[in-house]
C-alpha cells in the first residue's frame, strides 16, 4: 500500500510521536510525504519532537498544525491529547514540492511570498494543493484563494486552518521546523490521482433565485423582489423544524457553474448570511454576490450533514473504477459532537464507504476543497481527500 497512517493518544508528547512514526514505519519505511496532526496538549514540547520526527521518518516533505480535535482511522479525538500521522510513496512518480506562504506588505499592496517556482509551469491536470494555515494571519479569502482561481483555476486546492488556539499561538509544522504564521503546503506533480468530496452538510429549501440586483456582498433582488419578499412567501410552505432550523442558522447556496440546467449537491457554495435589512428587504451575504447569480436558501442539521456526506461519498466510489487507498480529512470544529449525538461521525462514514484505508485529519477553522470547479474555503464542511489506491 502506497499510504500509512496511525493514531497515538498517548498524554506524553515525546512517547505519542514516538508512536506514529514507528507504527506508519512499519506500514511503509520509506515515504515521501508525511503529514501530521495534533492536538493543543503536545505544544510545550512541539519544536524538539517535529525534528526527531522528520530525521525518524527521513520523508522528503513534512507539513503539519495544530488542531482542536484529531482524526485517526475511524476515530475522531475531542478535547484529549492526539497525534495522528499520515504517510505516503509514489516511488518518484510524484513530484512533491513543499512550501511556506507569508504575507509582506509592499509598496504596491499586500501580497504573498514564498510559492513555489514549479506552479508557474505546472499541469493543473496532473497537480493537487495541500495547505494548511494560519487562520489569524493567512489571507485565505483576500489574497490566496483569489489568485488561485484566476491564475491557476483548474489545480485543485484542500486543506484547512489550524485551530484550538488562541490568536499568537498557532504552531505549523515545516520540515523539521516549527512557524507561526501564513501557511504550509506541498504541491503535489504527476499521476497522483485524488478526488475531493466536499460535503457542505446543508439541504435546499424553496426554489432557486436569480440576484437580479445588487453589489458587493448585498443582494438588493432576487427574481425582481426582495430577498425578505421572497422569503415571507417561502415561510408558510416551510415545515415547523426547517423553520427554526433557518432562525437559527440561516445559509444561502451560490451556484458556482451557471451552464447546468438543474442544480444538485455540489452545485452550490453554501454561505452564511449576516442579516436582512427590514426597511429595504436586502440581504446582506458573507461572500460577494454578482447579478444573473442563482441562488437558494439553505438549512443545515445533523440529519443534513449526515445525508450530505453520505451520498457525496457513495456517487463519488461508483463513480471511479480505482479503489480507495487512503484519504485525509478536514472537517469542521463545528462538527463532532458539537453537531452528531454520537462521536466519530465524519471518519465513521468516510471508513465505512471508501474501506479500512489510512485516513488522518484534524477539526478545522475554514475547510479548504474544490466546489463547482472552483477553490473555496468553507464552514460546517468535511473536506475529503481521496486518494487512489
């Protein structure tokens, strides 16, 4: 098996890595890639032990972060100490270029150094992106995701941003060092066959609209009304629950790809919305918004989130040949407990449908994954990344 991975609970810092290295070693003795999780108890001592770990594993690139809860095989570790290691060999059929993006101002604006010289001739066909960031001082919605999409649009982006730490005490693992800001990543060239299933966990209600007016993150019109307009009809036909389901944590759902004639899962980035304006019937909207936009109102619970995910993972396992080998996971700090009744939800399912592959992954702040063709960064979401066997 090209991919490894293993889960250590272990409270002592030194002994839980200690852990994953021998046991993925055992499992594949020469990767290229390592990728590691952990959570906030195992950073007093996180300098000393990345570097025991990258001369352990003697991998070509090693990224990783801190995390509010950690994703090892089909368990998902809440509010204990975890270390989860992830591992994989393409032989040197993939080139893995690793990187640490920082944001500098300059005379001419805020930009990002620190990319790595192979994307600017590099085949998005045969390339993927892994980031992981720093949610205070990565610029993932200003500056990182827009200059992917309209420079590079066709290479796929996953990761997340760490999490479970106050703002100033993030910790990035980079090769055999530790950073506090921007983020780290590899990109990956060559046949390294994945696919992203990315479940928004969220459900359609009403019918779709078209933005016929508005600007910015406003939405003055939709379908010649005002969202509150539109919304007021809507309310009546709404059941009891999906009514308190939208008072409670109101989505909208941007169609990404408009050349389609109807609009299922995966269409739609899903979206918080800030409010209505009850004088003008606007909606203010947590992303821009563009006229001749389709848009619907969504809600999201547990049985949402469980169908979404579900579904997502079954259409995308009947539709490659190839089976599963490993996959990583970033999910949402929102999720586990704090949304399912029971524990270990997303890694459950993800081990039940694609098989008893390595699957690593920690609770993120901002979810990073391909919707509609397009690199967004999400909220309430797993992110998967599946790798072919």
């Amino acid at each position: 098996m090209p991919f490894a991975a293993a889960l250590s609970t272990a409270p002592e810092t030194p002994v839980a890595f200690a852990e994953v290295a021998q046991a993925v070693l055992g499992q594949l003795p020469q990767p290229d890639l390592a990728v590691v999780f952990f959570s906030p108890h195992h950073l007093a001592d996180i300098e000393v032990v990345t570097k025991r770990l990258h001369d352990k594993l003697h991998v070509k690139s090693l990224i990783g972060c801190v995390g509010d809860a950690i994703v090892g095989g089909s368990r998902e570790v809440e509010q204990e100490p975890a270390v989860s290691l992830w591992a994989a060999s393409w032989n040197g059929s993939v080139q893995i270029d690793p990187f640490h993006l920082t944001l500098s101002r300059t005379p001419d604006g805020p930009t990002l150094f620190g990319w790595p010289d192979s994307l600017l001739e590099v085949d998005p066909a045969a390339a993927a992106m892994l980031l992981l960031g720093d949610p205070h001082t990565f610029p993932t919605m200003e500056l990182f995701l827009p200059y992917m999409n309209e420079n590079h649009a066709a290479l796929r982006v996953a990761g997340g941003m760490a999490s479970g730490v106050a703002q100033g005490q993030t910790v990035l693992l980079f090769g055999d060092e530790t950073v506090n800001e921007g983020a780290v990543g590899v990109l990956l060239r060559g046949p390294v066959k994945l696919r992203h299933v990315v479940s928004q966990g969220c459900r359609p209600i009403g019918k779709p609209f078209v933005v016929t007016k508005g600007h910015d993150n406003i939405i003055e019109e939709l379908g010649g009304r005002s969202p509150l307009e539109q919304l007021r009809e809507l309310w009546p036909t709404l059941s009891e629950r999906d009514q308190q389901l939208f008072r409670h944590g109101p989505h909208i759902g941007m169609v990404i790809n408009e050349c389609q004639d109807r609009f299922t899962r995966g269409d739609f980035l899903i979206r918080n919305l800030y409010g209505f304006d009850s004088e003008s019937g606007s909606l203010a909207v947590m992303d821009f918004v563009r006229v001749g936009q389709t848009v619907q109102f969504q809600v999201r619970d547990a049985a949402a989130a469980d169908e979404d995910l579900k579904e997502l993972l079954v259409s995308d396992r009947a539709r490659h040949a190839a089976k599963p080998g490993g996959a990583l996971l970033f999910s949402c700090n929102g999720r586990g407990t704090r949304l399912f009744t029971k524990p270990n939800h997303d890694a459950t399912i993800i081990r039940n449908i694609t098989g008893e592959i390595p699957l690593a992954g920690f609770f993120a702040a901002g979810e990073l994954g391909p919707v509609g063709g397009r690199n967004a960064v999400h909220g309430f979401t797993a992110s998967v990344v599946v790798f072919d066997e």
